[in-house]
C-alpha cells in the first residue's frame, strides 16, 4: 500500500485535531482507518468506481466516518 504525499498530510492533519477532541479519539481513529484499508488489500475493487480507475471507500467512525479515494496499482 502506497500513500500519497497528500493523503500523508491528510492523516496527520486528522490525527491532530482529533488529538484535541480526546486522548483515546487518535487510536480509534487509527484502527477504524487501519482495519478498513486493509480489507481494501484483499478487496481492491471494494470502492465505488468514480473515474480514471479512483474508487472511493467509506470508513465509518462516530456518527460519520472518513473518504478514502484509491487506486489500484499493477
């Protein structure tokens, strides 16, 4: 699994808003995100289709959850 730049920004973005929410609302935020990529390694093709070979996969977390937008590399 490779992440951009951008989705790398992106999670420590996250992580650091949810640090001010809560102590253990990092780590949860951590395996919700950690268990569902990994479902997409054995799913890849899991997500909705939406263009140019990118899916988007819905991570669920409290009340609403994340967006995760991939693609599929050969």
């Amino acid at each position: 699994m490779i992440f951009t730049h951008l989705a790398q920004t992106d999670l420590r973005r996250l992580y650091e808003f949810l640090r001010q929410r809560g102590p253990d609302a990092v780590g949860r935020a951590k395996n919700a995100i950690v268990e569902a990529i990994g479902l997409l390694e054995a799913h890849q093709k899991a997500g909705r289709l939406i263009e140019n070979d990118f899916r988007d996969w819905a991570i669920r977390f409290g009340k609403g959850g994340y967006l995760a937008r991939y693609s599929v590399l050969i």
